[in-house]
C-alpha cells in the first residue's frame, strides 16, 4: 500500500472510524453491564458515552476543515 502525498485525510478517516467503534463497543459493555444489575457502573459509561456523542458535529465539521485544506488547488491554466 503506497500513501498519497498527504496521509492526513486518511489518517483523520481512520482515527474517526475507530472513536466510532469504541464508542459503539462501550456502549454494548454498558447496556450489558446495566442489564446484570450494576446500573452504577452503567450510568458512569453513559455519561462518558455523551461526551463522545456531544463532540461527534464539531469533529465533523473540523474533519472536513482540515480534508478540504488537504486537497490540492486546482493548477489554473494561465491562458485562461
């Protein structure tokens, strides 16, 4: 696998894929945990999980920042 000239769109992809799966796999150990009867433990995972939820526009819409200043300008034909 060779990488593009800038990695960062890739990597920032790929950093949020994983935020998105652990969040998800934390959320699963929550509802299980809940359901075993440890609701204490439960309601700490979930205020950790809101924090995740809370951020997930603003990292959007920074991601997308920072991939758009990672593309390259278009060359502009000078005879044009």
């Amino acid at each position: 696998m060779s990488l593009p000239d800038d990695p960062t769109p890739a990597l920032l992809y790929r950093m949020n894929q994983n935020v998105m799966a652990l969040g998800s796999a934390i959320e699963e150990i929550g509802i299980w945990i809940d359901q075993r009867g440890s609701s204490e433990a439960s309601d700490r995972i979930n205020a950790h999980l809101q924090v995740l939820e809370g951020n997930v526009d603003a990292i959007a819409k920074l991601m997308d920042e920072l991939v758009a200043r990672c593309k390259p300008e278009e060359e502009i034909d000078p005879e044009d």
